[in-house]
C-alpha cells in the first residue's frame, strides 16, 4: 500500500500525481520499491511535486532511490527544462557543486 | 566521483595498509575549511576556473589521459570568473587540493564482486583488486557561488514574476542575464571541483608509490572515470520523438549516458558510461553503467548514493560513547579522520544500504550494476 496521493506503478517507481500539489505542470516520478518507501520523507515528495510546477519542465520531475529532503530541490532529484521556456535554478544542483 | 583502479590486488597492499591510511591521511589536506598544499595567486585561481582538469594537468598534476576519463573533459566551456565574488575567490584560493569534511572521503577499495564480467573488464577492474574512491567536490569556492547566486535569483523570481510554491526554488528563465551568469559561475565551480580530485588523485598516486616502493608502470593507478553529481548541463534529448535542448539539473544525481552516445571517450563509446556511485564508509559502493532507457526515462541520469535514514544531529547521539573508528577496525577497515564527530555523522547506520538504492536503478534499467567495491582504508575530513 503506498502513502496517501501516491500511485505504485510497478515494483520500482512511484507515481506524484499531476494535483498532488497545485500547479504541477508534469507529473513525478520516483525510483523507489517498497523496502525503501519506508524511508520516504512527506517533505522529500513535496518537493518532488513543487519542481513540478515550474516553467518550462519536460516530461516529469524525478527522483532516484537515494531521495531525501533538500534545499528546495530534493537531493536525488533530476529536473529538465526547455532552453527557451525554462527556468534555472541554484537550488536545482545544491551547495556542493561538483 | 573519481574511481582510480589498479595493478594490484587485495593481498598485495594489506600488510601496508596501516601505513597508506597515515601516509594519504598526511599528504591529502582533509577537515572543515582545510587549507592544501598549493599557493595561488588570484591568476592562477582565474585559470583554473576556465580550465578545470586541465589546469591541474598543465601544473604537471597527472597527464593528458586522465583528461579523456573525466565527464565533459574535466572542464566546462563558458566559466565566467568575473562573475565570481570576491568572497568565493578568497574560499576557493586556500582549499584547492583539498578533501574537506561531511561525505567527502578517499577510500582504498577491493573488488568484491562483480555483475558483468565484459563490462568490468572493459573498465579493467578484476576481482579482488586495489581500487581507490575519490570523493569531493568544489568546497567552500562552490558553497559561495550557490549563497551568492539564490540571492541573484530571489530578485529574479519576483521580476520575472514567477510563482513559486516555495521561496527555495528561486530562479529565472534560462535566457535571462540573471539565468546565463548563475550558469558561467556554476560551470566555474565544477571546473573548481574537477581540478580538485585531479590534484587529490595526483597525490594520492604518489602516496602509493612512496608507501608501496612501486613504480607508475607496476602500481597501474589509472582513472576509470571521473563523473559530477551535483550540476547543470545543457543537453539534447528527444522528447516525444523530437530531439531538445534541455538544462537537465542533476541535484544527487549521476549522469548515466548509454553506449554510443557522443560524449563517451572513445574507449567507452561500446560500453556505455560507467557510473560511480558511493555507499556510506563501512558497507560498499559500486559502479554502473548507463543504460538506453536511463536516456528515455530520466535524461540519462541514475541515483548518486545511499541518502541518509538519520541527520547529522541524530547520528551524533546515536553514536555518544561508542569508538566508531575502533568498530569499523574490527570490520576490517583502517580509518582515519580528523575529526571524531565527522566520523559519528558519517557511521554506516546513519545512511540507507547502498545495495538496496542500486538494486532498483538496476532492476528498473536506468544503470546497469557492473561491481561492488568494498572499503580496505578510509581517510575522511
């Protein structure tokens, strides 16, 4: 049984669906089974979701299994935006650039 | 990320561990706002801004091959120094060459196991070899360039007069001057980071040899692949059937390009990119590689670590009155660290099972396992 907005697609990615907060343009997608939802953070989706809302995103906003609760951007987050409709944004890749 | 592998293997360095952990621990400058070994002046610090690796390899830290294993070349085209503050550069002048603090380490590895023999063999690992893990990035030069930059882009959001849901995802269209400078100070700071582990890998090539008494040819340190997990790049992707230009963010996340694409060197062009990814110090990491549907399902991007389950804090109190280096001895693994608490904040139980993260990139098809290294030595900041 997944957490309350979430949808299991299969044994290996959890769906953030498009409403789960307002805005979102796509939906998210996280890289997660069910041993490791165990350690989902609400806060770590939330962000998920919000990236989601942002101008310009393609396709989804994602996350690997490695995802936890960072500065705006979750950490294990992977956001693509459009050369001309997108945004950039320093929270997108964190404080220890590298 | 920074993979090293070797000539050698397991048995053959085990009796001089004791001796590599002091000798590395000694000759790599490690711990909060550790200073290194080189003297920069302001055109030095410039330079090695717009030129990454390169600048590193010109200064005679490593050669030209180490060049064509690192992601990007180990430098970004388009760094902009004079869009750096003065602060940044005052950070970033004393902790070049150096390994810093938190979940930043070198490790000597083994080869514990592998999962796809040819691709293995192709990155010329075997089982039971020496292996050595680089991790660090742009320290507190990078550290400054972020601070500086969400400031730049708080005022943007609100000019551009983009919504945001919270205050932390500060931002700007990719073709505003707020957008375009943020980029050239951030390629700096990767190019920062690139020369970073090329002077760690430099030293640590030659603290090997003085320790082991090897020569170059017999120890066979070579790069296996040098890999970012904190960037932003532009990239072309296809999109619903049609080839566009991206700035994919990848926050925690490793690129993970699949075989054939034109990044790869040459040598990696059939394989596909290997992905290096850490586990915390007492348990293992591993290396991937890319895989085709990592490029249809997540820009060609895989997972970049264990992710902590306790925060620093929590870890902190969990490990009040235990000698973590001293378990860790006991399992086998040499440590040394210069301070105690780095090593409370970074005990194994702090952190998810690294196996557990891997398994599903694998099963999910956006990495495909290729070897899981275990830790023999630890140097950590």
């Amino acid at each position: 049984m997944s957490r309350a907005g979430l949808v299991r697609l299969d044994p290996n990615r959890l769906k953030v669906p498009v409403g789960y907060t307002e805005g979102m343009r796509v939906q998210g997608i996280i890289y997660l089974d069910e041993e490791l939802e165990a350690f989902l953070e609400e806060g770590s989706v939330r962000q998920v979701a919000n990236v989601a809302t942002l101008p310009g995103i393609v396709k989804a906003s994602l996350a690997m299994p490695d995802i936890h609760t960072g500065y705006g951007f979750a950490i294990g987050g992977v956001a693509a935006f459009d050369v001309n409709e997108g945004i950039i944004s320093p929270g997108g890749v964190g404080y220890d650039i590298n | 990320m920074r993979l090293l592998r070797s000539n050698l293997s397991r048995e053959e360095v085990l009796p001089r561990m004791r001796d590599l952990v002091e000798v590395l621990y000694a000759e790599i400058p490690s711990g909060v706002g550790s200073k290194g070994k080189l003297r920069l002046t302001r055109q030095d610090e410039e330079r090695l801004l717009r030129k990454g690796a390169r600048w590193a390899v010109e200064e005679g830290y490593g050669d030209a091959e180490d060049l064509e294993r690192t992601e990007s070349g180990g430098a970004i085209e388009g760094a902009d120094p004079s869009l750096i503050s003065d602060r940044a550069f005052e950070r970033g002048r004393a902790q070049q060459g150096t390994l810093g603090s938190g979940n930043h380490f070198l490790e000597i590895q083994y080869v514990a196991e592998i999962y796809d023999e040819a691709a293995a063999a192709a990155m010329g690992l075997f089982p039971g070899q020496m292996t050595v893990m680089i991790h660090t990035g742009s320290r507190g030069f990078g550290h400054q360039v972020c601070t500086d930059y969400i400031e730049v882009m708080e005022r943007a959001a609100r000019r551009y007069g983009i919504s945001l849901p919270d205050k932390e995802l500060a931002c700007a269209p990719i073709n505003s001057p707020e957008a375009q400078d943020y980029l050239a100070a951030m390629k700096a700071a990767a190019n920062y980071a690139w020369a970073n582990r090329q002077c760690i890998m430099h030293w640590t090539r030659e603290a090997l040899m003085k320790v082991l008494r090897t020569s170059p040819k017999e120890l066979g340190l070579t790069l296996v692949y040098d890999v970012a997990h904190n960037i932003a790049k532009i990239e072309e992707h296809a999109v619903n059937g049609r080839k566009q230009r991206l700035v994919v963010h990848r926050k925690g996340a490793t690129r993970a390009f699949p075989p054939g694409h034109p990044e790869l060197p040459g040598f990696y062009r059939d394989l596909g990119q290997p992905v290096l990814i850490p586990g915390d110090m007492g348990r293992a990491s591993f290396v991937l590689v890319g895989t085709e549907q990592a490029m249809e399902e997540t820009f060609g991007s895989t997972c970049h670590g264990a992710g902590r389950v306790m925060s620093r804090h929590q870890a902190i109190k969990k490990a009040k009155g235990r000698a973590i280096w001293r378990e860790m001895e006991d399992a086998g693994i040499l440590v040394r660290s210069a301070g105690k608490r780095t090593l409370a904040e970074e005990m194994s139980e702090a952190y998810k099972d690294i196996s557990n993260v891997v398994d599903v990139v694998h099963r999910a098809g956006i990495s495909k396992k290729v070897a899981k290294l275990r830790p023999m030595g630890v140097v950590k900041g």
